[in-house]
C-alpha cells in the first residue's frame, strides 16, 4: 500500500498524462479528418483492430451507452470513414467498419504515431518499457483510472 506522500505525485504525473493523451487524441482525430470530433477517434482505432464488430461490442468495450456511440457512428459515417455491413452471419444485425479511406487514413496515422514512440522511447531499457505498460494495466484494472 503506497504511503501518502506518495499519492500527490501520482495524482500530478497522472493529470499530466491525461492532459497530453487527450491533446494527442485531440490532434490525431484533426489529423484524419478536420471535422472529426475527438470522442469519435477511440472508436474507429477500436474498428481498426477488431476488423469489424457489433454495435453493442463496440458500447461495451469503450464503456458508452447506445445513444452515445450511435451519434458517434453517425458522425464517422457522414465523414465517410465508417461504414455499416450486413452481419452474414446475422442479416438483421449491423457490423461496423472502416471505409477504404477511413483504413488507409488510420493505418497511416497509428504508423506515424508508432515511429514517434520508438523515437522517444529509443533510449529506454525494453525491459522498462514492459514493466511500464504492466503497471499502467494494473492501474487501469484497480479501477482507479
């Protein structure tokens, strides 16, 4: 159990953090598209590694209630970077998925973004690397963050 004088550096480092991984959500989502809204970005990269899902997989994953993520898929779609299909395995439900563009335009980003922590990374210990995103999913799964 850390001590409480740890606890206000935490709090700081973890504000901090928050701050530049929004700004970074925020510039990734203007990067693909000029209009995208930065609450939209998680979904399309969540479409992006699953290949294509459930609407109610993508709720589930991403904590949002179905009339949130609806707005967000409509938004995606307007943009053109999203698209519904068919299920074939279910013709009444809907799967999302990226458009070609919205495809090309992701990889190509989430690429750039790769190159840029191996460069600022490039320093550190792989083994530190490790450890830091162990702790950062123990931190995640203790529901603090």
């Amino acid at each position: 159990m850390p001590t409480e004088d740890v606890l206000p550096g935490l709090e700081t480092e973890l504000t901090a953090l928050w701050r530049r991984a929004r700004a970074s959500v925020r510039d990734s989502a203007r990067t693909l598209h000029p209009r995208l809204d930065p609450t939209v970005y998680p979904l399309l990269v969540l479409v992006l590694h699953a290949g294509s899902l459930r609407m109610s997989e993508a709720a589930n994953r991403l904590s949002l209630d179905k009339s949130t993520l609806s707005r967000q898929v409509d938004a995606a779609v307007r943009l053109g970077l999203l698209e519904r299909v068919v299920d074939s395995t279910d013709a009444r439900a809907r799967l999302l998925r990226l458009t070609p563009s919205g495809h090309t335009g992701l990889t190509a980003l989430l690429t750039e973004q790769r190159d840029r922590w191996r460069a600022s990374l490039a320093e550190w210990d792989r083994e530190d690397v490790v450890r830091l995103t162990e702790l950062l999913n123990k931190l995640g799964e203790s529901g603090v963050a």
